[in-house]
C-alpha cells in the first residue's frame, strides 16, 4: 500500500490528474466510479482565493463520496499561498496539491506554475509557506524542469522531501515541451531509485492504455500512474488498467448503451452541483461529445452538438440516441451524424 500522511492509498494507485475546466466535481465522481484511486481539483490561483473570486470558490467544492481527493493551488507569492493553503484547510481536502508544471503562458508569466522551475529556492520557499499553514498532508505535482538543458527534476525531488513534501507526480516533459513530443520517464525513474528518496513518486504523461501502464509500471519502478488528458470522455481507463494488471487481459470495451449512462450520470451530477442551465451550458462545450463520440470524429461532427442549455433538451437527446442505437445495427458515426443532423433540421 502507498501513504500519503494518513491516506492509505492500494498499491500502485491510479489518480485522476488535477485539469482545469475539467476535475470539477461531477467528473470525479464519474471517475472515482470507473476506478479512479485519488483525485485533485483543478488548480484554483491563490491570489483567486484571497480575492474571493467566485470561480475559484466554487473549485473548493469537495463531497465525501469522492474521498480521498486534493485540492490543488498555485502562485508565486509566499504570503498568497500560505494565506490561500489556510483557506483551502477549512473545507478539510485530504491534502494540498501545489501545482509547479503547467506550461501555459498565463500563468508562467506570473512567476506561477512550471514558471518556478527556474527557480528552484523560490520553489522551496513557497512550498515552505504552504507546508507551515496547514495541518494536511502537502504533494507537489511538477515537470522535468524549465527545458532540455536545465533538467533539474533529481534537484527538486530531493529538496522538496527535505522540507516534508509528502509526495511528487512528475510529469515527463519540460516545460519547453508543452504537451509535445515524447514524455521521457527515464528520469522518473531516476529519481525514484535515488536511494535518498522514500516518499512515493507517480509518473505522468501519456499513460493512454493498459498496455502502456503496465510497460511504464514494470520498466520505470514509480509508485503510481497519474493520468489525465487519456480519461477525458473515458473514465473507463481507470478499470481497464486496473483490469490488465490483475488478469493481463483486456475488459470489454463501454457499449453505446454505457456511454449514455455515463452522459446521463455526469449531466445529473453536474446539474446537482451548479443548477441546470449552468451545468447544461458547461456539460456541453466540454464533456458531452468527448464521451458520445470516438476520438476519430471531425470538427463539423463535433459543431453540430445540442445547442439549447436545459435538462430536457439533453435528456431527450440521450434517449433519442439510445433507442436509435439499440434498435438499429448502424455504425456508431453514421447513427450519430443522423440524430445530429435531426436536430440541427428541428431547430
């Protein structure tokens, strides 16, 4: 088993990556079904905090059935984030996620994010300060380092444990990487098997299929996989993986008729957190077509999706789909550009 302060995590655990406009509620709880082992909010700013904004308010949100879950904060001020890590300690999350790797300019050029990572005392010093004002277990979740030429990930694992970082997710790229080119895991692996270091490491960055979580598993020797963009639009990873591992064998992949479940449940729950036109309008420029439709669909596909924000707009769309697909042998795409193109002739 893994531990994180008093989390008691199964061995080699699976998290749900912290992914703004994304890991809000609903969709923990969507995968925390589907197997999912620990999850994060998306990173809420700290000086958003201290404003009380109320966007990032609402990412405070946590529920006990999605217990044990972190709430991730971000910023490069130390009085802001030990401030803003007060006020996330009174919802009482499992612990505090700082977030030191997105590469979005935004938030790196305000000295936030992987924007740290070329400077590594700053790092310290604002982990430090979170670390000092709360009585939750803190996790660090970074890059490599700045680009190829100042990998410093060996640097800051070490540092970071120094000053009682209770665990580190790093992903495999710099931040000169974006989201491109290959995630190197080799120094994940390093770092892991650094004989100083004793707190567990989860490995993140293009973990897409059992196949894959099982090679990186075995090859890199990390504590755990953290996976995110791979579970947008299906949550079904987190079992499949988990399936693979215990028997080496594939489960069956979601039937149309799960897909509508799990659209029907996400909608439901985000309509129980946020109140239904705002939930409706949310659900459906992020979530829906992600999980109604495969990866290989086109941008036009994707345009004509239900315009109208309210529940029973959706919930008649989701049984108009189920009953077409049940009762006809159709392909998947050609049933689905048909209801689409009903819709877009009704409205």
């Amino acid at each position: 088993m893994i531990k994180i302060g008093n989390i008691i995590l199964p061995e080699f655990p699976l998290l749900l990556a912290p992914m703004e406009d994304v890991s809000d509620p609903p969709f923990r709880r969507l995968c925390k079904t589907h197997g999912a082992d620990l999850m994060y909010s998306e990173f809420i700013s700290s000086e958003g905090l201290i404003r009380d904004a109320i966007k990032s308010r609402m990412k405070l949100d946590i529920f006990d059935y999605e217990r044990p879950v972190g709430i991730q904060i971000f910023g490069g001020d130390e009085e802001a984030m030990a401030l803003s890590s007060k006020i996330v300690s009174t919802v009482n999350p499992d612990l505090i996620d700082i977030n030191f790797g997105c590469p979005v300019k935004k938030v790196v050029c305000k000295g936030a994010g992987a924007g740290v990572l070329k400077d590594v005392d700053l790092m310290i010093r604002l982990t430090q300060a979170v670390i000092d004002s709360t009585h939750l277990p803190v996790t660090v979740k970074t890059r490599l380092g700045w680009d190829d030429n100042s990998i410093n990930i060996d640097e800051v694992a070490e540092r970071l444990q120094d000053i009682g970082v209770a665990a580190l997710s790093i992903h495999a790229r710099t931040r000169a990487q974006m989201y491109k080119g290959h995630s190197d895991w080799s120094h994940i692996a390093r770092v892991k098997n650094n004989p100083r270091i004793t707190m567990p490491i989860f490995g993140n960055g293009d973990i897409d299929s059992p196949e894959k979580a099982l090679q990186y598993k075995n090859e890199y020797g990390i504590d755990g996989i953290m996976i995110g963009r791979a579970a947008i639009g299906y949550p079904w990873i987190f079992n499949e993986i988990k399936h693979y591992f215990k028997t080496g064998e594939h489960l069956a992949k979601p039937t149309v008729a799960d897909r509508v479940e799990a659209v029907r449940n996400h909608l439901t729950w985000a309509m129980e957190w946020k109140g239904e036109r705002l939930a409706s309008y949310l659900f459906n420029r992020k979530f829906l077509i992600q999980q109604l439709l495969t990866h290989s669909t086109t941008r036009n596909q994707r345009s004509n999706k239900p315009k109208r924000d309210n529940s029973y707009h959706y919930n008649h769309y989701i049984f108009e789909c189920k009953n077409h697909w049940i009762s006809q042998r159709r392909s998947y795409h050609n049933q689905l550009i048909l209801l689409l193109q009903q819709y877009k002739s009704n409205s």
